[in-house]
C-alpha cells in the first residue's frame, strides 16, 4: 500500500499561514445552521460597581486569655506580635553597654573611676550558661549595662542626696562627680533608645505560646464587627496568612465603637488570564511552558482539574475586577452590579451561597460546623491578613529534639543548643560528646552495674496518666542517675523547656508522634509598611528526626 503525499512548489509558507476559505458561502451556511445568527439580547459587560463592607482588625487576644489587646496593623505585623518574647535586655546590649561607658570614661580622662562601676555592676559568670574566651574575658573588663543603668541614673543628678549615697557607695572622688554625672547622662540618652522601657524580670514564653501543645493558639478581631471572631489554634511557626486562622461567633464582645465605612468602587473588568492560557484569538500562539494537556490529574485531584477545566472551557467567561483593601482587614461584597453595554445593571450574587460546602479562600466557620454538621462550612468574610511578605531569618540560637524511646516507654527532651549570657550559641552535643569519659580499671571478673549514665543534655519525659484515666501525656522529670560528669541532675538550661503550664514542660501525647518534634529559636528581623524595622524571637515547631535512645540501660553484666 502507498501513500500519497503533497509536493509543495514554493518553499515559503504564506499560503498556509493564510488560511483562505474557499467557499464562504457555505461557511455562512454553517454558522447558521449552529444559530450563531440567533440574537441572544445579551451585551459584553461595560463597567462594574462594587460596595465592599470592610472592618479592621484592631484587637488580639492568647487563648489562655479572655481579655483584648490593642493592636495597631499599620505599625507592626502579626507575627511579631504573637511570636515576640517578653522584653529582655539583650545580652549582646548589656555587654556594649559596658563598653561604651568605658570609652566615655577615657574620653572625659575619667578611666580610672571605671574600676568602681566593674566591682559594683560586675557580670555573674557563674552560671550553667557562663560564655567561654573572649567574651567571657571582655566581661570581666567591662560592667554589666543592664546593672549599670540603675546606678547612673542616680549619678546623673548631681545635687541629689541619691547621687552623692550613690557615689559614696562606689568610691568615686569629689572631684570626679562632676565628670561622671555628665557622661552617666550621655550613657543614658544611648541606652534608653535601645533597652526596653520596663524589662521582664525573668525570661519566659510569649504569651501565646500552648507549652502543652508547642504551638501559638489567639485569636483576632474588630471592634467595629462584634460577634466574630478569626481564631488560630494551631499556627507552629513561619508565615501567619489566612489559612491559619478560623472563624467563630463570641457573643462576649463589646459592642461596636464606631460603624464600619463602606467602600465603593466602579472599573471596567478585564478578562481573567494566566501565563500560558490559551489564546482566543485565530492564530495567536501560547505560551510553550503550559500544556495543561499534559497535565496528569487523578479522579480526586480537584484543584487541577479545576485548573484544566478553566483554561480549557471557561477561561473566555472569568472577568477580573481589582479591589484594594488595606491590609489587615476583614471584607466582604454587599452590592455588586455589572452594566453590560445596552445600558441594562445585573445584580450579581456571591459564588457558592446556596452551596456552602467549599469556598476558595474562605475561612472555615466552626461555629455553625457544630450546629449543623457540615463538613467544611465558611463564612463570607474575606481576611486579607497583616503577614509579612519576606524577612531575615537568623541562625538557631536554641535547638530542643523531642523523641520517643519505645524501648524504655518514655521520650527525651534534648538540648542540642542553647543561648548563653552573652548572646552567643552553646553547642551542648558537642560539648558532651567532648567530655573526657572516666577510665574503668581492667577486670578479669564480670562487673555488674545497675543502670548506665545518660547524657547531661539529655531529659526523660516520663509518660502519665490524665484525670480521665484514658488519655496520657508527658511530663519532664528529674533522672535519679548519676550523669556522665559525674554530677547530680540538672534541670533544662534553655527557654523552651524550662517553662510550662505547671511550672516544667507537659506535652500531650498526640503531640510527640513516632517521628519526633524539632523545636527552634531563631531571631527575626523584618520592615513593615510603614518603613519601621522589627525584631524579635520566634519559635518554630518541625517535624523530627525518629526515635531515639540515650543508651539507658538497667541490670547490666559487662564482661
């Protein structure tokens, strides 16, 4: 069998590229026997009007809490606000403050009064988390800036009988007091900028943070909007958007101070478009990177096929309208009119209204799901969210893994890194796997020993029962074993998990599964909206990396 195939006389491709029609009249004759000649009365749309309600969120509130917060969305982002620590003086701020009054001092030819302030406001380096080398040698040289602030502020007013019981307790000289209160002012115009106004007197968690559930559980709101509520009951970290929040009623809520302005808007849609859709237009090429073709979606992959469908069928029927809201705020569309180009207004609905199983972009409404059962109700409220676009994320400064020992039926809180009081990082593994280990005498007889060391980063988390005699949970105890130095038990040197609901770490069960939890501090530093610069302490919850085992045995016989 042979084929038979066309021999073109030209080399060009002109005639093709033309795509001439031979007989128009019966191309005529099809368009209306497809009633495409058929008047349907209906216009292209012209122009859209839009009422947008539109309330800001102004309030916050932690779980554990009942009262609201003020917060002002166009000052800070929200993750700040919900991640950030209590206010503490920066260690690495403690230590130049030392510093700065010593090159003050030397500059008024006042250096010798800076023996007083190092032996009256000294470092206490005494502690487990005492900086080693140069910065444990620079503290000794230098006094401690947050312990110093107290003592200047007395210096500073000369003819006060604080500042000369002040000066006599330090011993500096008659005629040095001049001096010193003029430079204790300097110091104290540079500390104050950067020092929080009233410090924590001990570090603690943010007060959102669930130490049971390792997580940040709070809520938002309006005070224009009553009776709503965003809450976020699991957000463990990263990017605060919408999807970590739900809404619920709270019949709790003041009523409203001030009503809600509504925003009006009028444009001309444009029709909705993506890189690579097809094009409508008779020759005009796509884009090659997108074959939605190509695409491979199976019978529940929704989203894709949502896709494909679009781009496909629907995509010549979408129409775009910009909105601008301002950031932080909860909206909705109340009217919405399209006028078509006869002049006729259409009254369009909201999407999905009769059938509120499934809402893109919609937040999930907890209170009705639990009055009506429904799977997945929303609410018609918008939230475009106060989150930050992009941010510096520093390294870890403290590291906790949380395991589970099947073996041994417990799980370890490990302290891998801490912070030490100098602003820098403790590497507490490699500090234990550096440990000299004590020499065993050789034996030619069997040495039994009861139970074998654990290492001293290493904390049980012995499981117990609940209340309700079915449910269990973690809690950090004490070992009573000797460690590895040889040393009686220490208790946790680091923040996340020297602080609990009970005074130590108790953790849920559902919340240490077979994989392990890797736990995180780690320094933000961002520039919101209006040009001012945030930093502040997070803390992040990932997934582990398995079980694990400390080496703890019991009833040993060692040859």
């Amino acid at each position: 069998m042979r084929g038979f195939e066309t021999i073109p006389r030209q080399q060009g491709i002109e005639d093709g590229l033309a795509a001439r029609v031979q007989d128009p009249l019966w191309a005529l004759a099809r368009q209306w026997q497809f009633a495409e000649f058929r008047a349907e009365d209906a216009g292209s749309i012209a122009r859209a009007d839009l009422v947008v309600e539109v309330h800001g969120i102004d309030q916050w509130r932690p779980a554990q809490e009942s009262a609201w917060r003020p917060y002002a969305r166009e000052r800070k982002p929200l993750e700040c606000v919900v991640e950030e620590e209590p206010a503490i003086v920066d260690p690495r701020l403690r230590l130049d403050g030392g510093r700065r009054l010593r090159a003050l001092l030397d500059a008024a030819r006042l250096g010798d009064a800076l023996a007083a302030f190092v032996t009256a406001c000294a470092f206490a380096d005494d502690g487990p988390l005492a900086p080693e080398g140069l910065a444990a040698e620079l503290r000794r040289c230098v006094p401690d800036g947050a312990r110093l602030a107290p003592s200047l502020e007395l210096l500073a007013e000369v003819a006060t009988a604080g500042a000369r019981a002040e000066a006599e307790r330090l011993g500096l000289p008659e005629a040095a007091r001049g001096g010193v209160a003029a430079v204790a002012a300097t110091w104290l115009d540079w500390w104050r900028e950067r020092a929080p106004a009233e410090p924590a007197s001990a570090p603690g968690p943010p007060a959102a943070w669930d130490a049971s559930r390792l997580e940040y559980r709070f809520a938002v709101s309006s005070s224009t909007l009553p009776g709503t509520v965003l809450t976020a009951d699991g957000y463990t970290g990263g990017r605060l958007d919408w999807w970590a929040f739900d809404a619920m009623s709270d019949d709790s809520q003041p009523a409203p101070g001030a009503a809600a302005e509504p925003l009006s808007l009028t444009g001309i849609p444009a029709p909705a478009s993506y890189g690579g859709m097809p094009a409508a237009r008779f020759w005009e090429m796509e884009d090659a990177h997108f074959d939605p073709g190509s695409v491979d979606a199976s019978a529940i992959d929704i989203g894709r096929m949502l896709l494909v469908s679009f781009a496909t069928v629907y995509g010549n029927d979408w129409f775009t309208v910009p909105i601008p809201l301002p950031v932080g705020t909860l909206s909705r569309v109340t009217r919405f009119t399209v006028t078509d180009v006869f002049g006729r207004p259409v009254q369009i609905g909201r999407a999905g209204e009769a059938d509120d199983g499934w809402n893109l972009f919609g937040l999930t409404d907890l209170t009705t799901a639990k009055e009506i059962e429904l799977e997945r109700p929303t609410v018609p409220w918008f939230f475009f969210a106060p989150a930050l676009v992009d941010w510096l994320e520093g390294p870890p400064i403290e590291r906790v893994e949380l395991m589970r020992d099947e073996r041994l039926n417990l799980a370890w809180a490990v302290e891998t890194t801490v912070a030490d009081d100098a602003g820098g990082v403790l590497d507490r593994a490699a500090r234990e796997s550096a440990r000299p280990r004590p020499e065993i005498a050789p034996s030619s007889t069997p040495r039994y020993r009861v139970q074998t060391t654990v290492p001293s980063n290493w904390y049980p988390l012995a499981p117990e029962k609940v209340d309700d005699f079915e449910s269990i949970r973690f809690r950090l105890v004490a070992l009573i074993a000797p460690r590895q130095d040889g040393g009686p038990q220490r208790d946790p040197i680091g923040w996340l998990l020297a602080h609990g609901p009970e005074g130590g770490l108790v953790l849920q069960e559902q919340e240490l599964p077979r994989a392990g939890v890797h736990l995180m501090r780690t320094c933000q530093r961002a520039r919101w909206h209006d040009g001012s610069v945030h930093t502040w302490t997070s803390r992040t919850k990932r997934t582990g990396g398995g079980e694990g085992s400390s080496g703890l045995r019991f009833d040993i016989v060692e040859p």
